[in-house]
C-alpha cells in the first residue's frame, strides 16, 4: 500500500554479531536486529540481507528418512520409521576431540548434542528403537501429558560435520 510503512525485526540466537548488511536505516540491540521503517515499497520488492552471528546451538540433521505404514485386515496400524545418517550440520569441530576436556566441560552446554527427544502419540506402544549396531540401551520411554516421550542418546557426542551412519 503507498503512504504505508514496513520495519523488519530480525531476532538472533546470539548477541555476538560479527556484520550485516548496512541497509538505511537500521539498528542493532542484543540479539534483535530492527531494519526500518521504510516507506513506499513497491509490492513483492526484496532486497537480499545478510547477518553473521555466532551461534552455538547443535544443528542436528537426518539426510534420509523413510516411513512404513502398515493397515491389518483387523484394523491394527503399525508406523516404522527409518532414520539413516544423523549428521551434526553445524560448524565443524577444529582441531582433535578430547574425551577427557569433553567430560570436564560438558555441564557447560557447547556446540554438541547426545540426547534426541521424539514426542510420540499417547497411543504408541510396543515402541523399539536400535541402530546398525543393535539394541539402544541408553534409552527412555516416558508418558507425559502431551505424548509419550522417546529419549535416545547417541553411541558418542556428535560435534559439527560428525555424522553417523
């Protein structure tokens, strides 16, 4: 609409940012970054942004996924679910892994994961999960109100660029 004005608010996972792109006017506070307000912008108008931030977070990734249904004659459905190579897609890990220093600084949280929660239906039993290896024992199982809770740690922690297959 003309005479209408338009202002971005760009929320970051860190107030750690390195650059972005200068578009007039904009502002950085904390972790939000405001672009605008604008004026008179024509209809489906882009104008490309980039922000570079430090973050993080573990970015855990599944490259291919498959899933079965089946339907019985009697009404029972069974779902099985496929996961194959988890990767961590975040930043990759410099340098070597230290079992040791990850013990040590592990309560501080950091750029890996172990743990990955699925909250299944209420309905869901007979749940089994494994991988190439066979059986997860590091596993729970839990029914909260919205669901029933899977957790599964990994055989290792997954840092960036590490993946399973």
């Amino acid at each position: 609409l003309r005479g209408s004005k338009q202002s971005t608010t760009v929320k970051l996972g860190s107030s750690s940012v390195e650059d972005w792109t200068q578009l007039k006017p904009s502002s950085l506070k904390g972790s939000s970054l405001k672009l605008g307000s604008y004026k008179d912008v024509d209809a489906f108008a882009t104008s490309p942004l980039r922000v570079h931030f430090e973050n993080n977070a573990p970015f855990a990734r599944v490259t291919h996924v498959t899933k079965e249904i089946e339907v019985s004659h009697w009404g029972m459905v069974q779902v099985e679910e496929l996961y194959r190579d988890l990767v961590h897609s975040g930043a990759k890990l410099r340098g070597s892994f230290s079992r040791l220093d990850y013990q040590m600084q592990r309560k501080q949280g950091g750029p890996s994961f172990r743990k990955l929660e699925a909250m299944l239906p209420h309905a869901a039993r007979d749940v089994y999960y494994r991988d190439q290896i066979g059986n997860i024992s590091t596993s729970a199982l839990r029914w909260e109100e919205d669901g029933t809770l899977l957790e599964l740690l990994t055989r290792f922690p997954m840092f960036g660029g590490w993946r399973t297959a």
